[in-house]
C-alpha cells in the first residue's frame, strides 16, 4: 500500500501488524534506542540523484513478528454472560487454535438480534488481540441485544404527557428494572407498567396502573409490539383526577339502595363536607347523595339524630364503640377511609368485642 516518504536520517521503528507481536516486546527485554529500528540512508549517485534504503540501525536484529492465536478450550470454559444459543459450543473445536480475525458463528436467542445489525439474529464470538498482552489473544463476542418495542407505537394509547412508564419487568430473566433505568423498559420480553404522571389523577376505569408487554410480531423474529395485558383497557387510557364514589361510603349490601339507606335511616337531613382548605360547608343530605362521586381529599362528616348513634372501630384499643357522628376522607387510593355504618338507638348496646372477632358486614338487628 502507499505509505507516506520518510525523509533521509529519520528513524523509524517497525511494528508488527495486527494480530502479531514481538517475543521482545512481552518477555520484559528493554526496548532500546535502536532495536527493532530503521534509519532511511540516502547513496548520492555521480549520474543520478541516488538511492534511499531503510537500514537496520547499526545492523541489529529485527525481530520476527508472530501469530497470537485464541484457544478454543478457553472459550468453551467461559461463562459468556450472553443471549446466544447454547448452540455454538457445538462450533467450537476445544483441540484448536484459532487465528487472529477468525470467528465462531452463533445465533442470537429468540427475541434478540445483532446488537451491529438489528435485523440479523446471526453474530459472531471472534478472536481479537489482548490490548495490554499482544501475544495473548482473546475472544469477543458480538453481543445480542432485544428486539425493541417502539414507545409511541402503545396502540396510540401512551400519552407522553400525562402518563410515564415507571417500571418494568423482564419475565425471561425474572429482573424489575425501576425508574433510573428507563432506557431498559421497551424491549422484549419485557412487561411496562404505566401510570398517570401527575400526582392525584388515575385512569378513567379508576385504575392506577396499566400493563403492556413487548411481545414478538408473530411469525418474526425481528420485530416487536406492545400488547396490553389481560384486564389493561386501552380505551380508559385517560388520565383524570381521583375521586371516590358517593355510593362507597356504605357497605356493600346497602350500595345499590344508598339513598334510601341514608335518608330513612336516621341520620341528620345534612352533612357537613370540608375541602382540602378546611372550609366546611353544610350540603343537605339528598344534595349530597345527587353526585356520583367526589374529589380526593374532600372529606364528609355524618351525623345521626338525637337519640340515635353509629358504631366504630376505636383505633386505640381495636374495639367497637358508640358514636353520634363519624367523618370519613377520600383518600389517595380513590375510596373512603371509613364505612358509614346506620344509626341506630342508644338503647341498644354496642357489641364490646374486637373487631378483628365479627365479618367485615354485619346486619344490625
């Protein structure tokens, strides 16, 4: 090849080409001022302008350049923390040295292609010289990395600016990856978690996470896509802020007839309902029980008619206890911290057992 002039007395050392290396230059021989050198040397010519010739300087020995070379045993003992195959140590000849720039073709692990080639799902493990010990070779895999899922591809259900994806979960490799390592998240085999961004706000379903896995395209090996996992309703993809429903606040066999529950079970004809400034208002009952739901951290306070009182879990002693009024928050989760149980008269005696002792429900007789 063309290689630049070197100019009359100037010196050069010769270096072996890729793949070789110099007993002396491994063995701890210094490397003197003129071993393995060449000096250009002009022969001035009576009828011409003359010659130039590298010499050895002052005639010393040039070492000889040798092959560096990879075991194939070496390989085989490694544990490649790779997605290839287990097929290629059937390539591998253990008895073998292998040559400088020689490979051993492999086979990327379904799900994974060509980390240099992305739509090649065949790479190579090759032998390479050791940076910092040239008469040793060393082998070097090509990796294999997933096949990637395009974010913005989320069946058009990813919201870039209301939702985040917050962690993910390699189903293969059972390893979660949170949320400082976001640039791991779309890619197969990988299951996503998203929820709403803005803190107070859920989706439209009233759910608080939606899953997506990164699955291959079917019949490829190549490409992925986002599928929604079994219960993840895309078309409630839409992030709105938390509410608890009016007809949570009582138990669940007195849901579907809250209004007659509340109005005819002696309670007061209003309550008393205190936003998240403290402001209290007064709301009539029935103006109360007219909407369906109600903002996070509103809360609601029942009171019951002379004569009549609620019970309640004293969460000192973990007992039933009597009580004539009994407020209630929506919370953070999107239901009410506590159940409004019926007023009843104070004549009768509230149970003095634990609370943990009864069902969850109880009908008061």
């Amino acid at each position: 090849p063309d290689v630049d002039p070197i100019a009359d007395g100037r010196i050069v050392k010769a270096a072996c080409a890729p793949g070789f290396f110099r007993t002396s230059e491994v063995d701890g021989t210094p490397d003197s001022l003129i071993r393995n050198r060449y000096r250009c040397d002009h022969v001035s010519s009576a009828s011409s302008i003359g010659t130039a010739n590298l010499v050895a300087m002052n005639n010393t020995v040039v070492d000889h350049c040798k092959p560096m070379s990879c075991q194939g045993s070496v390989l085989l003992n490694l544990n490649l923390q790779v997605d290839f195959k287990e097929t290629y140590r059937n390539r591998i000849d253990p008895n073998r040295e292998y040559l400088f720039g020689e490979s051993i073709p492999v086979e990327c692990k379904t799900g994974y292609v060509k980390i240099t080639n992305r739509t090649d799902i065949n790479s190579t493990i090759d032998c390479r010289q050791n940076a910092l010990k040239p008469n040793e070779g060393q082998w070097d895999p090509i990796f294999c990395t997933p096949v990637g899922c395009n974010k913005s591809a989320m069946s058009g259900a990813y919201d870039y600016n209301t939702m985040q994806m917050y962690k993910a979960y390699d189903r293969l490799k059972d390893r979660t990856y949170t949320s400082s390592e976001t640039h791991m998240f779309p890619y197969y085999p990988n299951t996503v978690y998203v929820r709403c961004s803005t803190p107070g706000q859920f989706f439209r379903d009233r759910k608080y996470d939606k899953t997506f896995q990164c699955n291959l395209v079917p019949n490829s090996t190549i490409e992925a896509t986002w599928s929604p996992v079994e219960g993840t309703l895309e078309s409630s993809m839409q992030c709105q802020p938390i509410t608890c429903l009016t007809n949570e606040l009582v138990a669940m066999s007195y849901r579907a007839t809250i209004q007659d529950y509340l109005t005819k079970g002696n309670f007061n004809s209003s309550v008393t309902l205190t936003d998240d400034t403290g402001l209290e208002t007064k709301v009539p009952l029935k103006d109360f029980l007219s909407a369906s739901e109600y903002k996070y951290t509103v809360s609601v306070r029942f009171d019951c008619q002379s004569g009549f009182a609620m019970s309640t879990v004293n969460d000192t002693t973990g007992k039933f206890m009597s009580v004539s009024s009994m407020q209630t928050s929506c919370s953070s989760v999107g239901s009410w911290n506590k159940i409004i149980s019926e007023c009843i008269s104070e004549n009768l005696t509230i149970c003095p057992c634990n609370a943990g002792d009864l069902d969850s429900e109880m009908t008061m007789i």
